[in-house]
C-alpha cells in the first residue's frame, strides 16, 4: 500500500510539476512548528512505547 501511495504520488509530481513546489512548501511549514513535529514524532512513536500496568500507576 505504501508503494502505491508514493507510485501515485511520484506521478502526480510528473504529471503537474508546480505540485513540487506546492509539496515542498508544505513540508517547510509543517516543519517550521515544533509543536506540530513533536506531536507527529509522538504520534508515531506511541505503538511502540511500553503500556504501564495497573499496579505501576
């Protein structure tokens, strides 16, 4: 699914090339906020971190 998802999105980047310019401006501004970057990095991150038990707590 993930090859599918950047097989389409390569295309549309060949097809209409502005989308570069547009895709590239947008992950500068998402990038520029850390809170945003955190809450994404923490996003990802959360499957893999411990669950605490209910004696722990």
């Amino acid at each position: 699914m993930r090859w599918l998802l950047l097989g389409a999105l390569l295309g549309l980047l060949y097809v209409f090339p502005p989308v570069l310019a547009l895709t590239v401006a947008v992950c500068a501004v998402l990038l520029s906020k850390p809170v945003a970057v955190a809450f994404g990095l923490g996003l990802l991150a959360r499957p893999y971190l411990p669950s605490l038990r209910r004696s722990a707590r």
